[in-house]
C-alpha cells in the first residue's frame, strides 16, 4: 500500500484497532516518511475521540439532573477515551513495533580470503564481495535512506530507489549515490580506501556528510597520504576484474599486488628482502582459478625473485 494511499478512513479503522497488518505497516511507513504527517495523525486522532465523546453523550441515559448523575456521565466518556487510547497504543505495539525491530536488525557477510561472494540486498541492489571482505546491511531498508558498511572490497550495482539516496560507509569515507555501479576498496589496518565509478554519479562525503568529491564515470578518487586524490581513467572498469575472478596488475606496485594475491589465494605472503622487488609488467592480468605459482611464474618473468613455501604456516616467503 502506498503511502500516498492513507485515508482518514484507514485511520479510523486503525484506530478501532480493526486495521489489516498492510494497513498498520502502511501507516507506520506514511508517519515516518514526513514530520507533518505525525501531525496529520494526532490531528485525526483527536477528532476521533471528539467524536468517541460526542456519541457517548448521545447514547448515555439521563435518567437524573443531579451532579452526580453528570459526573457519572463524564466519567463513562473519559473511560472510554482512555480505553480507545489505549486500544489505538497496543495497536501501534502490536502492528508496528515489531516492524521496527525487524528494520532495525543488522546482517553481516563475510567473505574469508580465497573465496568471493555475490548476493542481493533487500532493495535490490546487486553486491560481490572480494575476498576477505565483511559488508553489514539492515535486514530492512528504512523509508529514507539505504545505507550499508564495507570493510574491504566490493562492486555495487545500486537498484533504482527513488528519492531514497544509498550510502556506503567505510572507516575513511562515506560514498553516495542514487542508482549507479561502482567499486569501493576500505581496509582501515592498510590504510587503503578508493572508489571507481562505472556507471552513474557518486558523491565522497567525510563523516560529517558533506560532500568532498564527486565523481563522473572513468573516474576514481584514492586515499593518498591523508587526502582524496581524483584521476581520470580510460575504461576502468578493466581495471576491477577481480569479479571475474582476474587480478589487473596495471598501476600496482609489488606490495599493492602481494596484499591482493594474499586476499585472492587466501595465503600469507612476507617480503624478506632489503629493496622490494621492482616489476615492469604491463597490462598484465593474472586468472586467480590458474593458482598461485602460475602466478609467481608471471611476475618472476619481470622482476629479480625468488619464492620459498612453508605449508606449515601457509606461507610464501618473498626473497632475492
């Protein structure tokens, strides 16, 4: 039922305590959408018991002009207000609150290093999650916004939402957008925090939610020494592969890359060497499903490397 479809009638009937669950949730969603819609429902209420006072007026016998026959009568109406009150309050408890609790509840997804993950939000939006990655949600959208928090890596595909903006929270930033694809990278231990636009617009708003960045498509703003820097980039979304299961090494060092492999193979990787390994890939993409010494075989034809296992550990020791 649309919000747009409250009537005094359906008030009424709420307030008799004879409205449907559709009609109690309708209500609950129409007062929380505007401020003056409270208003309009205690305004309705009030009339409502005026009326409840009226009738009983009518309907109650005068069988004496004393006092204390008319405080009786007043008595028997305020009685019956106070008791449609509190029919019109277990109502509300009965239908709504449980509403809110639901809307109120959290969701958490985690996805453990080697493994990735896809899954659809309750407005849907469309979410794959990188390995070693938590994104929370609500197990309800509330009627205002959609916001949602991501520790690690993940591409939206925001769902059309109306006048209902989606936010994206991190540690560092938070990302807003109405209906659009993008990647948004947050690791708080590294420091790391980037979002690349796809589709749509994107606006990069600090925790005090005003706007700092905002981005067109081919565009991506990153973390760099405790400021955003904004690029332009020709097709980026070649750059995020890693839904695909491909790691684009174009525009990383080799301790951005080891980071990924370790997240992508769920491995530990230790540089042990006194100067990080200098690489001059180019355009290089590495299929995660071909393992990870294809991967080192790669990178060792363009950089001085050498790689020791110690399955005891699950580690990959880097060294010259």
């Amino acid at each position: 039922m649309k919000m747009s479809k409250i009537t005094t009638e359906i008030l009424v009937r709420f307030f008799e305590n004879t409205a449907s669950k559709e009609e109690n949730d309708a209500i609950a969603d129409w007062i929380e959408s505007d401020p003056a819609h409270q208003e309009i429902f205690n305004r309705e209420l009030q009339m409502h018991l005026q009326l409840l006072n009226l009738r009983a007026l009518d309907d109650a016998p005068v069988r004496t002009s004393s006092p204390k026959s008319g405080i009786r009568r007043v008595a028997i109406v305020a009685g019956v207000a106070a008791a449609l009150v509190a029919g019109v309050l277990l109502s509300w408890f009965l239908g709504v609150a449980p509403l809110r609790e639901e809307a109120s509840r959290m969701l958490a997804f985690h996805t453990e290093p080697g493994q990735r993950a896809s899954l659809t939000l309750p407005d849907g939006t469309t979410v794959e999650l990188n390995s070693g990655s938590t994104l929370e949600y609500p197990a309800v959208f509330s009627k205002r916004e959609r916001r949602v928090r991501i520790e690690g890596e993940a591409m939206f595909d925001v769902a059309e939402g109306g006048s209902r903006p989606f936010y994206v929270e991190t540690f560092a930033y938070d990302v807003k957008v109405l209906g659009t694809r993008f990647n948004v990278e947050a690791d708080e231990e590294a420091g790391i925090f980037s979002t690349a636009l796809i589709e749509g617009s994107v606006a990069i708003l600090d925790k005090q939610e005003t706007e700092i960045v905002a981005l067109e498509p081919d565009q991506l703003v990153v973390l760099y020494e405790g400021r955003l820097v904004k690029k332009q980039a020709r097709n980026i979304e070649a750059r995020y592969r890693w839904t695909d299961g491909i790691i684009n090494c174009n525009g990383l060092s080799f301790g951005d890359l080891m980071r990924k492999f370790e997240k992508a193979f769920g491995v530990n990787i230790v540089i042990a060497c006194e100067s990080v390994p200098e690489v001059s890939y180019q355009r290089m993409k590495i299929n995660v499903c071909d393992g990870i010494s294809h991967a080192f075989s790669l990178l060792q034809r363009t950089a001085d490397f050498s790689v020791e296992y110690d399955d005891t550990t699950n580690t990959y020791l880097i060294t010259r």
